[in-house]
C-alpha cells in the first residue's frame, strides 16, 4: 500500500505579533519541530493521534465526528483535499512534537502537513505558496478570522519578514533558539480582540506602541542582516516588554524572560500570548536549566529550511 510522510515546520515569532495584524511588519521563523503526518490510501478519512495529542475522528459517508477543534482543522484540510485533489480516503496519523494551542503555529503546521501527504498520494504538485494559501483558508473557515503570517511560514520556511500580503524570505543566519513551553490562557482570537478593544478606547496610545515595534522589527532585521545577535536578542526583549504593556504577558513569563536575561541575549513571548512559547536567543544550557527550574519544559530548536524528512 503507498504510504507518505509529511512534516511541516512550527513557528516562533522574533518580533512584530499583533501589531502585524494593523498592517506592520513582523519576523517569523520555520523550527525544526513541528507537525509530522503519515498516510495512507483508505476510505474516507480515519485519523490517528501520538503524543500531546489525544482524540480520534472518524468520516463515515458525509458525516464526521470532530472531537474537537483540532480536528475540525484536519477535517476542513481534508476536505480541501478531496475537491481539489479528488482524494477519496485517507488514513492519516498525525504527530505533534509541540503542545497545540501554546503559540508554536501547530495548527497551521498540522494542516501543512496533512495536505502535503494528501498530495503526495494524490500524486499533485503543490507549491509552498499554495500550500500556504490553503493552509491560510482552512485557518480562515476554522477559526473565522486569521493572518497568513503562520500559514506562510510553515508552508515556506526559513525566517520571514511578513506584511500584509508581503512574504520576504530574509537569507539570514540565525543561532539555535531555546523555545519554552509554558501554560497559555486565552485563545489567539480573544487576545486578538482583547488588543483591538483597547485600541479602539486608546487609538494613539496604542498606535505609539505599534510604532515602536514597527521600529523594532525594522531595526531586527538590519541586526539579523548583520549577523549583530546581541542586537538581534536585545530587541526581542524590547519586543516583549511592549507586548506586556498591552496586557498581552502574565507573571510568569514576565518572570521568566526577567531570570533569562542573564543567560541569553534576549527573550520574549512569542504568539498571541496569555502564556503560551517564549523564544529565547540562543540556545544555552544554562538558559535551559532556568526554564527547567520554572517547571517549564524547554526545547532546542534549530531554523528548518526544508531540509528535514517529508517535506
Ligand atoms: O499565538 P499564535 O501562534 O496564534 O500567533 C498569533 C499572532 C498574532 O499576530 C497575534 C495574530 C495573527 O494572526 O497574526
């Protein structure tokens, strides 16, 4: 029986979430942990799940049963499938190496996943750049609202520099990053919307804010150009500070990134937050041992250009 495996890449943003969403830039970077999907020919569609993801969903006919809404990602992906591909069934298992809703881009890397398996066994062709459009409508119909930013940058790759529409593949070196695992509340929609109400009571202040990280990002990637890390991580930790002052952190990220800054050259939230990944640059042992000494768990994460398997 023909058999595929897909991986697509999670995601860590060094700088410019939310404000990304009024229109500025922002800078993301592919890991080289993700989501990996094995498939298999079958009828209709049978998903299996490893590790932090438990759960199964069966499509009988026209009917499935989604558990929840990471299913309903995998049931929309493979609907997407079946109209464009004509796939007809598929057995798919699905491993995550990140925890779903923390702010690493799971969803998006599970749906990127799950459609390059699917059109490997369609025997389709399927670029990054529609990938990443397909990945962006799935997000859109499960979510009802989303930025292309993740969908770009697990379909793609490498470190981007993402505005608007504008996706800029930035050739640019980056050490390993220390990726921490910590427990996120609220959804990115509610913190999303959290941000425009106090926008919509505060435009200039909150504007001001937007600004100085447009600022930020600007200057992030002329230090990212330069190979200038210590600039690069000093930035990232502005980043955060700002995001904090939208209401964005909590303490013990705060913490966190405060206990880290002796170790690393920079630290911040990455995502939505409420919680959730913080990104650290680079990787030391020593930053590790402080997320551990937290409770939280830590993880090595190198920039994935596509090199790995199944891609
Ligand atoms: O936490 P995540 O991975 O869903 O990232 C959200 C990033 C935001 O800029 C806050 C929203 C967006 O859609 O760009």
């Amino acid at each position: 029986m023909v058999e595929f495996e897909a991986f697509s890449p999670g995601v860590v943003k060094l700088f410019g979430e939310h404000a990304v969403v009024y229109g500025h830039p922002a800078v993301a970077v592919a890991i080289d942990r993700g989501v990996r999907v094995v498939c298999r020919e079958g009828s209709g569609l049978r998903v299996r799940t490893v590790s932090t993801i438990s759960g199964s969903v069966e499509w009988i006919g026209d009917k499935a049963v989604v558990e929840s809404q990471f299913f309903a990602y995998i049931e929309a992906a493979y609907r997407l499938a079946r109209e464009r591909w004509g796939v007809s069934g598929i057995n798919a298992e699905v491993v995550s190496e990140l925890p779903p809703s923390i702010g690493a881009a799971t969803s998006a890397a599970t749906v990127g996943a799950f459609l390059k398996c699917a059109a490997g066994l369609a025997g389709a062709e399927l670029s990054a750049e529609e990938l990443a459009e397909m990945i962006y409508s799935v997000e859109k119909l499960v979510q009802g609202a989303a930025s292309r930013m993740d969908g770009s940058v697990t379909a793609m790759g490498g470190v981007l520099l993402v505005r608007g529409s504008e996706r800029v593949r930035l050739n640019v070196e980056i050490p390993e990053l220390l990726v921490v695992l910590t427990p996120r509340r609220g959804t990115t929609r509610s913190l999303v919307a959290m941000v425009r109400e106090l926008r919509e009571r505060m435009p200039e202040v909150v504007d001001s804010v937007f600004a100085t990280i447009s600022s930020i990002v600007n200057r992030g990637v002329r230090c990212l150009e330069s190979g200038d890390y210590r600039c690069v991580g000093e930035l990232m930790t502005m980043n955060h500070w700002l995001l904090a002052s939208l209401g964005l952190s909590n303490a013990q990220v705060d913490s966190l990134v405060r206990a880290l800054s002796g170790a690393v050259y920079g630290a911040k939230m990455s995502g939505a937050g409420g919680g959730g990944v913080v990104v650290a640059l680079p990787y030391t042992d020593s930053a590790r041992a402080i997320a551990e000494g937290f409770g939280y768990e830590a993880v090595r994460a190198r920039v994935w250009n596509g090199t790995r398997r199944g891609d």
